[in-house]
C-alpha cells in the first residue's frame, strides 16, 4: 500500500520544539519523559504516553488509526511551550 506520507526512518532528532519535560515540571528526574522535537527533515516526534488502546473506540467520526500508527498523548503545557518553535508554514 503506497502513502501519500510515509516517515522517514533515517531523519535524525534535530532540535527540541518547547521545553523540556524537566523545565515545565511534568518530570523529575525521570529519563522516560514526554517531549516534541523536529527532525532533520522538517517533521516532528512525539514521545508521550500510548493511550492507542483507550482511545481508538473512542476516535470521533472520520478518524482512525492505523496498524502502524499510535495515539500519543503530551502535557497541554508542552504543546503550549513549543508552540514559538512550530513555523506558521
């Protein structure tokens, strides 16, 4: 099956959109924290929480998932921090 997308698994983390878990107070000193970043290529890594399988029978109309995708959930504060960091295009 082609995409019109697919991700590119050789793009590399290039900067953090944001700040980090640490700085906003959603961790200590935990290494498994959320974060956003951008990668080499222009597109963006979530690290969060996989709530895919508490989610999916709950997607509102027109929304899926697919085998090889996940619903990750972040801090509103961490997508409110990055948000200077995100291009308008």
């Amino acid at each position: 099956m082609h995409r019109p997308w697919e991700a590119d698994p050789d793009a590399e983390f290039a900067c953090r959109f944001g700040k980090s878990a640490q700085q906003l107070g959603d961790t200590k000193e935990d290494l498994t924290c959320p974060d956003l970043w951008e990668l080499t290529n222009g597109d963006v890594a979530a690290i969060g929480r996989d709530l895919t399988e508490l989610h999916r029978d709950r997607l509102p109309p027109g929304v899926s998932v697919g085998p090889d995708e996940r619903i990750v959930i972040l801090p509103r504060n961490m997508v409110v921090a990055a948000k200077p960091d995100i291009p308008n295009a």
